[in-house]
C-alpha cells in the first residue's frame, strides 16, 4: 500500500536512565554497546533522564583542563559518543528523549543525536528484538 | 593559603569512568590542597578498596576503534595523595567486609579503626563528606 512506512528493526535497544557522574552504570552500558556490536549486531540507545547530559554541545571535544596534567587531552562524553558513533555507521544510533532534555535544560544535543518524544517509547521497544533497561536516575 | 584543616570522607567510590577520568573525588581532594592549611583523607565504605594496592589495573577502555587510556586511576591518586604528605586513611572494618587487611593497602595509608577514625575529627576544622 502506498504510503506505508517499514519501521526498522534493531537488535537491541539500551534504555538508559541512568546519571552520569553517580557510579560506573554508564561505562558499563557503553560497553555493553560495544559488545553487542562487535557481534556485528544493531544498538540503539535510548538517553533518559541526567543521561541526557552526556552528548550537551556544551562539553566541546575535550573535558575542562586538568590542573594536575595541564597539557593533557581528555576526551569529553560528547566526543566519545559521537566517535562511537562514527565507527558503526547505521548499526548503531542514539536517540535523546525530548521531555527529559528539556526538563534539564539540556537541549543543545551534537548533531549526531536524534530527538523522539517520549509519546514514541513504547513504539521504540517495539521497534527492537530486546530491550535492557539500566535505570537508576 | 588558608589555615582551614579539613578532613574529607569518602564513602561511595567509583562515580563515574568514561565521563569523569581525572575528575574523580581524590583529583578533588588533590585539588584543593593548595587552598587549605592542611587535608587528610578518610576512605569507608566500598571506598576503601581506592586504596587497595595492585599493579594490573590500566586506565584504558576499547570501543571498537575508539580508545581511551585516560580512566580515573584511583591507586595511582592514592599513592600521589600519600607521597605529596597528605594522610590516607581506611576504615578496618570495612576493609576486613571487603576481604582485605592492612597488608594489601598502598604502602603509607594507615589502617584505623571506626571509632579511632571518628576521634580523629576534632584534629580538623571541617569534616567533609565528599
């Protein structure tokens, strides 16, 4: 029928509302990522909550300087997410729900990201072979 | 540089890695040395474990082509905390829950006991719980 639209499925999508900066939960969900790709599977990431923070355009590419290690270079979450991004072109995506970003003021997303309203996450579920929510905002 | 003596307390270890690398609880410490007469540490809790000597642990994560070799390294703080003069303590108790004892420690952190710990606090203008 003309006009109907296929929605992609993924293999695995990571609810993840979990905060940065409280314990190691979001290291973990990136690795969980990975892994998952390196099996040459897809992943979305669902960003929820403070976890809306980690890909601000505000970070820049680097974290704040190190006053201890001046001439360091300390990737920011924003770069690291965007350079994970580049490396699995179409297996893997991040999406920034749009209620818990504007709730925080944290709106100024890298382009790389997608915004989706929350009235799509049941939709998103739907739209993955598994989904593994990591909650803890 | 102020006369203020502040001892921070440190309960809840291990607050972040990909995002916070240098920016942990004992960069905070490190950092606001300069500013203070004089600080000292107290780890608890699953803290104590910061201060758990090993040599294997590298600060490095992989994400495909993706490297990062700047995680926070806790024991690498601890030793610069003890070799800069800045006092390390650990809780016993919860040192002995976690299946340590004093032996297994960065050489120069001192292993007390809760309530020798808590004597401690009038030594300090501030008790900080970091």
């Amino acid at each position: 029928m003309a006009g109907t639209i296929t929605q992609r499925r993924w293999d695995l999508l990571l609810v993840v509302t979990a905060a940065p900066h409280s314990n190691d939960v979001i290291t973990s969900a990136l690795r969980l990522a990975q892994s998952v790709l390196d099996q040459g599977r897809t992943v979305r990431l669902w960003a929820c909550g403070y976890a809306n923070m980690l890909t601000q355009t505000t970070h820049g590419d680097t974290k704040l300087i190190n006053t201890r290690d001046p001439e360091g270079v300390y990737p920011s979450s924003s770069r690291v997410v965007r350079d994970m991004l580049a490396a699995n072109p179409g297996t893997f995506a991040w999406i920034a729900c749009t209620a818990c970003s504007a709730e925080r003021g944290a709106t100024s997303h890298i382009n790389e990201v997608r915004f989706r309203s929350p009235m799509r996450f049941v939709s998103t579920i739907e739209g993955a072979d598994k989904t593994v929510f990591i909650g803890g905002a | 540089m102020s006369e203020y003596r502040v001892l921070g307390v440190i309960d809840r270890a291990y607050r972040g890695a990909v995002e916070v690398q240098f920016f942990d609880a004992l960069y905070g410490i490190l950092d606001f040395r300069a500013q203070l007469g004089a600080v000292a540490l107290a780890l608890r809790g699953a803290a104590v474990t910061l201060a758990v000597d090993e040599d294997i642990y590298q600060p490095v994560v992989e994400f495909g082509p993706v490297r990062m070799d700047t995680l926070p390294d806790y024991r690498t703080s601890v030793r610069q905390l003890i070799t800069e003069g800045v006092p390390v303590m650990v809780d016993e108790p919860d040192l002995r829950a976690l299946g340590f004892g004093p032996d297994d420690v960065v050489p120069g952190v001192e292993v007390l006991d809760t309530n020798e710990l808590a004597a401690r606090w009038p030594e300090y203008d501030g008790v900080w719980f970091v």
